[in-house]
C-alpha cells in the first residue's frame, strides 16, 4: 500500500532526498587545507576517498587531548579546536596518534590571538640567493632569523582532513558531553569530511601521472602547477614586439609581490606581508605620473608586481628566466637597479630600513651603486622619518631582488619597516589582516564613507610612497628640482587599502574595471596564487584588479569609442604593440557629472608567472619553484548522529533471523502445500 | 548507518518474499511473468495516483501547511482506491488469459489455477510496493549517519523495514481473498479487503508513533493471513495433520500424487 512515505518520494523537491535530509546536516562554507607538493615533498592535508567519520570531541585545553588520543571509548575522534589551540604541539601530537583521530576542525575566530604565523621560520630558503657558494654563512638564517615566530605548520602533512569551519557545538552538547569522566552515550554526534586529494608523494610523480592520461579509459589530471601573471608596467612604453635586449637602455625597477598564503587554501590577506608593499608601489607609480611627463628622466622606470613569491619566487624566478633567455622586452642587463618594497605597514615610529645584500656589494661598481642610492634617499628625509642603513653583514630579507642577483650582480635595495626580525606577528596567515595593520575607521560610516575615510594606516604608508616615487625618480636621472613636487596622493592610498583589506566592492573599483568584470569583486579579492592557467583573460581576481589599478593610476584616459578601444591599430596615433586598452566602466553617472565607460591606454602588461621549471620539464628541479596544488573532486562536511555498533549488529543479526526463519517455513509450506491446501473448493485442480 | 544496518534492514523487509519467491515461483516461468505483470499493474496505478496527486499539488497553495496535509491524506486514499481497481482489472485480465490459454494449449487442464494466481499476483502487487516503500531508505542507511539529529526517532529504519514486511505479506493476503471474493461474487469480502488497505494505509499517518502504527499493521495482516489460508484451502484439520507428520498417511489415503 501507498504510506506517506511513498507520497513523500513522488514530490518533486528541490531539495533531494527527505531522507538524507533528516540524518545529515551539510555544513556550508567550509575552508579546508589542500595538498601541495613540490620537488621533494608534499604538504597538507588529506581524507580518504570515502570521506573520514569521527565523533566529535571539543577540546577544551592541551590535557583534554587525553581523551581522544587514548582514553575515550569510541574512536576514531574528530577534534574541534578553538583557534588558540590550533598550535605546533597539539598538532603534533595529534599527528603522532593519528590512528584514533578523523580529522580536526579549527573554529573560525573572531579575534587574533598574540602572534600566529604557520609559515617557516627562513621563507624560501632554498631558492634565495643565499647558498653553499653565495655566502654561506648567511644562508638558511645563520645570521638572521626572518620569522622567528613561524611554526611550520603549513609545511606539514597531514594524514587526515584539518577544516576550518565556524562554530557549531550544538549537536557536540547534546549529545556528546563528557560527565564525570564516564563516556557519553550512543547516538553520538559526529561529523564527516571530505578532502580527498588526487596528487601523491611530490611534483614529479604527479606530472608523470597527468602525462598518462592520454592512455587511460578514465583522463583525470591529478595536478597543476602553481603560477598566475605577474602585472608590469612602465613609465615609456616598450613595444611588446621586440624582445631581448635593447641597446643603450638602463631601466630603473621598482618591484612588490602581490600573493600571500595561509595554512587552509584560499583565505589569505597579507595585509602586511604583501598589500602594504604593493600599495606603496602603486601609489608611488601614481605620484610619478605627472612629473615624469613634464621632466621626463633620463632612465626609464619599470614597476613591476610579482605573483607566487610565497612559493619559491614563482613570478620573479620567471621574469629572470624570461629575460635572461631574451623573451622579455628587456633583459638583466638593461637592468640599472632595483628597488623592491617588502613589508613597510608596520613601522615602529619612523624608521624605514634598507636592505641590501652584502656579497655582492663586495664589488665595488655595485657597492658604489648602493651607496648612491642610498645617498639621494637620505636627501630625501622626510622630515618625521628617517631611512636607516642596515648592518654591512646583515643579509637580504626574503625578496624577489634575491632571484635577479641569483642571476645577475644588480644593485638592489628592500625597503621594509624591520631591521632584523619580521614585525609582522602573523606572517603569512588568516589573522594578517585589516587589525594587524591597525586599519581603524570611526563608527557608524556607511561603506562610502569608509572608502573616502583617511585612515593613520593610508597616511602611513603615503608617507612611504613619497620618499619612493621621489627615490625611483632621482635614480632613473631625473631633474633635482622637480623632486619635491613628487607626493603621492593619500586619498589613493587610503581607497586601495579599503578596497583590499574591507570590502572589493566599492564604487572606485567598480569604475576602474571593465563592465564584464563587475561580478568580479564580489568576493573578497584571493590573495592566494592558486594554479596556473593558461591565457591573461583568466588571471586571478587580484592580478586584474592591479593590472586596472596601475592602468588607470599611470596610463591616460582617451577619447576613443569602445569600438576603437578593441581595435586601436586602425587609427594613426595608437598602437596595441606598445600600449594596452583598456575599456572601463567609469564612474557611475551621479548627479549629472556623466562620465560613463571610456578608454584607458597605458603601458600595463600582464606576463605569464608560471615557474620555469615547468616549462623544461624538470619537476625535480632545486633552482626553480616547482610547487604544485593537487587536485580533488569535492569539499565537504556534513554533520550527523552515529549509532553504536551493538545496535547495528543487532540490526544484521535480527535481519538474518527473519531471512532464515522465513526460508525454513516457506521451505516447509511449500512441501506440504497440497496437504495444507486441499480443501480447495475447486477439486480439479493442478497440481501445486 | 552502514553495511550491517543495510543488510538487516533488506533481509527485514524482503526476507519472506524472496524466500517465497524462491521456493514457490522461481521454479515455474509461468507463475514469474505473472508475477511480473502483477507487480507492472501495481506500477500502474502508482503512476496514475501520483501524477493526479502532483498536478493536486501544482495548482495548490504551496504555502499552507494544513492543505498540504489534507491533500497527502487525499492523495493516500485515492492511490488505495486505484491500486484494488486495477487488482480487479489484472484480475479480469487474467481470467480472459486463461480462457485463451486453455484454448491454445494441448491439455484439457489448465496450466495455473485461479487461487495460484490470486497468489502470484498477490506477490506481484506486493513486490512493488515493498521496493518502493524501502529501496531509497535502504540507500540512506547505507553512509555512516543514523536518523536523529533532527529530533527524530531514531528506529526509523527498523520500522520501515518491518512495515515493508508486514506490507509485502499483506498484499499476498489481500490477492488471494480478492481473486476469492471475485470467484464467487462475495461483494462484501472485497469490502472488507479494501477498508483494510485504507486502514492500514492511514495508520502510517501515524508515524513516528511506530508503535502505533505497526502493531495494529500486524494484528491486521495475521488476521487477513488466516482468512488467505482459509480461502486457499486451509483448514486446522490439515494444519494438525502436518504439523504431526500425519501427511503421507493422508495422500495415500486419498490417493493424491506427491
């Protein structure tokens, strides 16, 4: 007969299965940590390919991990960590008895704590240009320990699935309270996870895998590399047609990164470890817009925004690569000098400090390079801040300066607010965000009030792009007496800050980008540089916002329709060889100022960032990246009770009862069927 | 809730079919293709109560929870009534089929009696519905969550599978006393079958009061099994005569081949 049941299934609902839907309860927005590799090793975490059950168990202290790694009753566990607790020793310890644990899931915080930063303690120490052969006694950190707080977590591998997830003990207290020491009784809340990642043992083993997939019935790639593009831009434009060397040109470099990373995939900001570096530099382009088209200096100026620093210099070990092998439109020795700014938003009073690498100022043309630099930046002391020099032996931060001098003896100088150890408390985590950097707005604005709001944190890093833009200048010949009209504008600043540590979705970003991209800034900007792909039109969210960003802020606004703006080769003046178009939307017409979408023309290029190591097939290699993100089918969580054992035995055990027991009486009905059944009213009939 | 649970719950609800199944039909090809067309027929009517129940729906207040309800009870009563309809049809069906299979056959007999196939297609009926009373809940008990979180009871699939059982059975019950009851014009016996569906058809509503609704379930399929087995030809007499090894004193003594 027909239950409610039946009718129940006929509905036709959006949601599936009212059945699976009265025992799971999917968590949504779950963060997990993925699985990278790359020559040697792979980091990470993974679930089983059936996903990973256990019951949930909240810890409430380090001693409480007694209960799940040898004490409870009913393993395998699933540990939920608030995120004070999320340290190297319970991890550790966690790792070490993994047998009983599922996985771990890290609350999502409202708060930092003290300091926090999963990250190394020597970022990128095997492909800096510290070695055995460049100064070794500098190398690995002997000298300088960069991220004394950096515990390492992000370069473990673990076994089992670690989520980040918001708060959701309800289920925990109902159900799975420890009362005096006496296990909880069954059911049990547990919860469920899937990471399961395709990609095993390091970089090598899974590009031979993927190259298999021509053969097999079921081609899946298992992984992909690491890389994003790398946004440049210059003062005088280069036609993009001619690369490798130019004669008799000496290029001035600015460089920043853009990427930063955190333990789970996906969730960085790096407030401090990569927006301040490139906003000062954007800023700086912006302030050098207008003097260098009335002065123009001797030099060019070339900015450039480097991706994937985080994993080995991606992006600057490929700019070296691209110029040392002449596909880049100029090459390492049209390089005159590079300015890289490194971490600048956390300045202890007004000291900013420059680092430069002692070995190769052991020759004296460099030597001599550096200290002019340096000497037209203490011309240029701002009043309430001084630039200090930073001890003879004191080695290179962690910086893309450190690829090029890898390659080339260039003079070089980091610009950073630390002399020896980051300040930066949280390196290369979820917590460097708008409060490491102090970023405070009154209370009570609405989100364009916010946008227009100039922040202590803007007029900070405002003072830094003035001594910059006014330092690039000096350096790239320019006229003496126009330095001190450069200043950069502080209104800039303060929007960009906004705009990448609050919310992307602002009236001013909206008109810096072109109207297919406007869904684009609906969440926030990926800090993260995520895999590779293939074509610039595909670049990460952050990648492009910069690219408009350095477009809009050094590039000039035309006259030209959208029409031409895609075509701009038919008209006479412009060119798409040394130039880029830009069609953008413009500020939304308000109030009668109709300013509509329009043309951008500036010398803003994006240039692949893809490790070179890639690209020679040689995924073992130790001189370049070859960090790879492998693949997975799906994320998720899903919460629910779980019955004891005993009662599922039973289950089986009474199921076969009833099998066995109805086999034996139909067995026997069926025998004495035409004796049970003879007086039928029917007398001739078959037999049965 | 895992492998154990799938399995208990499967051999709950399909233990005494399959072994009916097995010992009965399985042998015969003629009593499987009945058997098959009598689950078919019961495929039927499902689809044609479903679809009236789904445009009902369709063209009702989504919004409104007590229509939504009136409309479920609506529903279960009319996909009742349709299924003993088209029971009477395979039944009429079925007599012309033997009627036509007597005349192309060779013997003077006819291959399968009328009680046989008030069987088969008892079975039939009951087959399809059991599958599709269970099959998706058997699916879900098999990942590793039990029902509950939501403040349900957690006995949920135990008693889906005992109700799939007693309903199995039930319709077995309920074809042979209706083929019965059609044979010799009883209107009333085909009364009481069908107030008995709708009874045990609305207990479900019930549910999650699974005392409720399964005890009365299984008071009725005793008692309509009792009256199948007189229907069949039963009688306590025979039962006594079986049950202490009397029987092949029995046939012998009425010279009836094994």
């Amino acid at each position: 007969s027909v239950t409610t049941r039946d009718l129940k299934k006929i509905t036709l609902d959006v949601n599936s299965n009212s059945v699976a839907q009265k025992i799971y309860v999917e968590v949504n927005n779950t963060v997990p940590c993925v699985r990278l590799l790359n020559a040697t090793h792979q980091i990470g975490c993974q679930s089983s390919i059936s996903g990973d059950t256990g019951v949930i168990h909240v810890l409430e202290s380090e001693a409480d991990l007694e209960w799940p790694l040898t004490k409870g009753p009913n393993p395998p566990y699933m540990i939920l960590l608030e995120s004070h607790l999320f340290t190297r020793s319970i991890m550790m310890k966690i790792k070490k008895e993994s047998s009983r644990i599922a996985g771990v899931t890290v609350v999502v915080p409202n708060t930092s704590p003290s300091e926090f930063s999963p990250h190394t303690t020597c970022p990128n120490e095997n492909t800096g240009v510290y070695s055995d052969t460049y100064g070794p006694h500098l190398a690995h950190c002997n000298t300088t320990v960069w991220n004394p707080l950096g515990n390492g977590l992000s370069y473990e591998e673990f076994d089992f699935p670690v989520f980040s997830l918001k708060e959701d003990k309800q289920c925990y207290y109902d159900h799975n309270r420890v009362v005096n020491g006496s296990a909880p009784q069954y059911p049990l809340c547990a919860m469920q996870l899937f990471s399961h990642m395709f990609a095993v043992t390091d970089t090598a083993t899974c590009m031979r895998r993927n190259d298999v997939i021509n053969f097999s019935i079921n081609p899946e790639m298992v992984c992909d590399p690491l890389g994003d593009f790398n946004v440049w831009g210059s003062i005088r434009p280069y036609n993009r047609s001619q690369l490798g060397h130019r004669d008799n040109e000496s290029v001035v470099m600015a460089a920043a990164r853009l990427d930063s990373r955190a333990f789970f995939w996906d969730v960085s900001t790096g407030a401090e470890g990569s927006i301040s570096g490139f906003v000062t530099l954007l800023a700086a382009a912006h302030a050098l817009r207008d003097v260098t088209q009335v002065a123009p200096p001797t030099h060019n100026i070339l900015f450039a925004f480097f991706q994937g620093e985080a994993f080995d210099y991606i992006g600057s070990s490929r700019m070296v690569y691209d110029m040392q092998n002449g596909k880049f439109v100029i090459d390492l020795d049209n390089v005159h000098s590079l300015l890289e700014i490194g971490q600048v938003g956390l300045r202890n009073g007004s000291d900013l400090f420059l680092h430069s690498d002692p070995v190769s100022r052991m020759n004296d043309t460099v030597n001599d390079q550096v200290r002019e630099h340096e000497r037209y930046r203490c011309s240029l002391i701002h009043r309430h801040h001084r630039l200090v020099d930073n001890f003879q032996s004191s080695p290179l931060p962690p910086s893309s300066l450190q690829r090029f001098l890898r390659a080339q003896n260039i003079p070089g100088i980091v610009l950073a607010d630390h002399r020896a150890a980051f300040n930066n408390k949280y390196y290369e985590s979820y917590y460097d965000n708008a409060d490491n950097l102090n970023l405070r707005y009154p209370p009570n604005m609405t989100a364009e009030e916010q946008l227009e709001f100039l922040t202590d944190t803007a007029m900070a890093l405002t003072e830094v792009a003035t001594v910059v833009a006014r330092a690039l200048y000096k350096q790239a010949g320019g006229d003496g007496t126009q330095v001190d009209n450069i200043k950069a504008d502080s209104k800039t600043v303060t929007q960009m800050l906004f705009g990448f540590l609050v919310q992307a979705n602002n009236s001013w970003f909206q008109a810096l980008i072109p109207p297919e991209l406007k869904d684009m800034l609906s969440d926030p900007p990926d800090f993260y540089v995520g895999v590779a792909s293939s074509s610039p039109a595909k670049a990460k969210p952050l990648t492009r916002l910069v690219q408009f960003l350095l477009a809009n802020l050094t590039g000039t606004a035309t006259n030209l329709t959208q029409d031409q703006c895609q075509k701009p080769d038919d008209l006479p003046d412009e060119s798409v060889q040394m130039y880029s178009y830009l069609w953008v939307q413009g500020t939304v017409p308000h109030n009668g100022t109709e300013k509509g979408p329009f043309c951008v023309r500036a010398s803003v290029r994006l240039s692949q960032a893809l490790s070179p190591a890639f690209d020679l097939g040689e995924y073992a290699s130790r001189n370049y990246s070859t960090w790879t993100e492998s693949r997975w089918k799906f994320i998720k969580a899903r919460i629910f009770l779980v019955a004891s054992r005993d009662l599922e035995m039973l289950t089986l055990g009474v199921g076969v009862a009833v099998l066995f027991s109805s086999l034996l009486v139909t067995y026997f009905i069926s025998t004495k069927a035409d004796v049970l059944f003879s007086s039928a009213r029917e007398p001739a009939s078959a037999a049965y | 809730m895992t492998a154990a649970v799938f399995f208990g719950c499967t051999f709950i609800a399909f233990g005494p079919a399959i072994s009916l199944f097995l010992f009965t039909i399985a042998r015969d090809p003629l009593r499987v293709i009945f058997l098959i067309a009598g689950a078919f027929f019961w495929l039927c009517s499902l689809l044609l109560s479903s679809l009236v129940w789904f445009i009902t729906v369709q063209i009702s207040n989504k919004d409104s929870s007590s229509q939504q309800k009136g409309l479920l009870i609506f529903g279960v009563v009319l996909s009742v009534l349709l299924q003993e309809t088209f029971r009477f049809g395979y039944y009429k069906l079925l007599k012309k089929a033997n009627e036509g299979l007597l005349m192309l056959s060779s013997e003077e007999t006819m291959p399968i009696s009328i009680q046989q196939l008030a069987y088969v297609s008892g079975l039939g009926f009951g087959f399809m519905s059991g599958a599709f009373s269970v099959v998706n809940i058997l699916a879900d008990s098999v990942g590793p969550g039990t029902i509950g979180i939501h403040g349900d009871s957690q006995h949920y699939f135990l008693s889906s599978a005992f109700m799939t059982m007693a309903i199995i059975l039930l319709h077995m019950f309920w074809g042979v006393v209706f083929f019965d009851a059609c044979e010799k014009q009883l209107w009333w016996s085909l009364a009481v079958v069908v107030s008995s569906h709708l009874l045990v058809s609305c207990l479900t509503f019930q549910n999650p009061q699974y005392v409720g609704s399964l005890v009365p379930t299984y008071i009725i399929m005793f008692l309509m099994g009792l009256w199948a087995f007189v229907c069949a030809g039963g009688s306590l007499r025979n039962l006594k005569f079986c049950l202490t090894c009397k029987d092949k004193d029995f046939l012998l003594a009425h010279h009836r081949p094994r």
